[in-house]
C-alpha cells in the first residue's frame, strides 16, 4: 500500500494522491546534502538510507529516462520516490527539507549535464508498506507546463520573475536588494523575453558582468553567472 509522508500530518497516513508540499557531480550533492543534514543523521542505522543514496538514485534513473528532441536532450520533471515505514520515519519532521533538496539535486543534475525541461521540476515522496529498510522506488515523468524563472542569489534568496521587471540595486525600494556600497541604488533589471529571461544594466557605475563580461544587456540562460557587486545571480528556469 502506497501513502505519502506529509509533514502537516507528523507521520499520518494520507491517500495515494497526496504529495510532499512544498549534475552537479554527484561529489557536490553528497556535500549540500551532508550539510543539511548531517545532524539529524551522524548516527548510524545498519541498511537505512541515507539522503544522499535517495539522490544518487534519482539521478541515475534521470539519465535513464532522457529523451533526444529537436532542441536537446530532455530530462524528466517530476519524480515520485517510495521509501518503506522504517525509512519514513526517519525523516519525519524534515521532509520539506529534504523534497527541496532533491528538486534541486534534480535541477543541477541537468544544468551539469546540458538537459531541458518541459516542465517545473517537481518531487514527491510517498510511504510504500511493501518495502523494507534501505529500499527505495523511483518513476520519473515528463509533464509539461509553465516554468515559472527565478533568479536566484549566491546568499540563498530566490526571485520569480513574472511580468514585471525585478530591479536589482542598492536601494530599498527596488526588488532585489543589495547591500554593497559597490552597487548603484538601481544597478541592473533582469525580465521575462518570448525566449527566456535577458538583464539589462541601468548605467552602473561598476557596471554588470556576465561569465566575467561587462555588458549593457543580453540573454541568460542557467549556465550563466551574473554578478553584481560581491553577489553572484543565477537563473532558474524550472
């Protein structure tokens, strides 16, 4: 019998249907994931997974399931993982935590290897009565949708970037804030192109770099690193 874990329910059976709310080499998400969660799990258990066998395992059933397009290689988007009881509870209290590192060992998984998405990235976990401890399942799938872009900050803060231009700068008033009195009060706008994403520079005083360039305006994609003052930018597209 499948149930999913739902940390609203602190370790509750929920139907089928419900879900999780909420590369890289493999080396660099063994790290991420060590450091999220390394207290919750310095004590050993014999044959319990540990995060980062969740995330080795799911990478390698993205690479199985790719598909060849006119545009590239495409990864699956949504992943559904099952762990047995035993394992469940072990992570009851942080599974939020865990799913948000997963979708993002997903998304740098296919940023390193050059894949697209048709879709947002989503993962879901769910209980599975049948499987013992150290087992795990994983179906990946393609479902297409509307991405929705984020850029997102060496410092961790993440922005979506709708319709509206997100204005990067020193000043309060503007939407991504930066506090280096290196960084003009409205330093550089990054918006939604029919394309993708693109930024603009604002007539900075030290200007915006892009992979270690100057520029006045131009297309991004995630591969790119964009720089503004001493933070560092990135885009999401999934």
């Amino acid at each position: 019998m499948h149930v999913r874990i739902d940390p609203s329910l602190a370790g509750v059976p929920a139907p089928r249907t419900g879900k999780v709310e909420g590369t890289m080499p493999l080396r660099k998400v063994e790290n991420r994931l060590e450091r999220a969660f390394e207290k919750t799990f310095s004590r050993p258990f014999k044959n319990a997974l540990q995060p980062i066998e969740i995330a080795s395992r799911i990478v390698r059933e993205v690479d199985l399931a790719r598909r060849l397009s006119t545009q590239g290689e495409i990864s699956a988007n949504v992943v559904t993982v099952w762990l047995g009881p035993d394992d469940a509870e072990r992570f009851e209290g942080f599974q939020k935590a865990l799913v948000a590192e997963l979708e993002e060992t997903v998304r740098q998984h296919a940023l390193a290897e050059g894949y697209a998405f048709v879709g947002p990235v989503r993962v879901e976990v769910y209980v599975d009565d049948d499987l013992k401890l150290g087992e795990l399942e994983v179906r990946c799938e393609f479902e297409a949708g509307a991405s929705q872009p984020r850029l997102v900050a060496s410092d961790g803060r993440s922005f979506a970037i709708g319709d509206l231009p997100l204005v990067i700068g020193r000043s309060p008033d503007v939407e991504v804030v930066v506090n280096d009195p290196n960084v003009s009060r409205q330093h550089a706008e990054v918006w939604r192109t029919a394309e993708g994403v693109a930024i603009r520079d604002l007539q900075s005083t030290n200007g915006t770099y892009v992979n270690g360039h100057r520029i006045s305006a131009v297309s991004l994609s995630p591969r790119d690193e964009v720089v503004v003052g001493t933070v560092r930018f990135r885009i999401e597209l999934a």
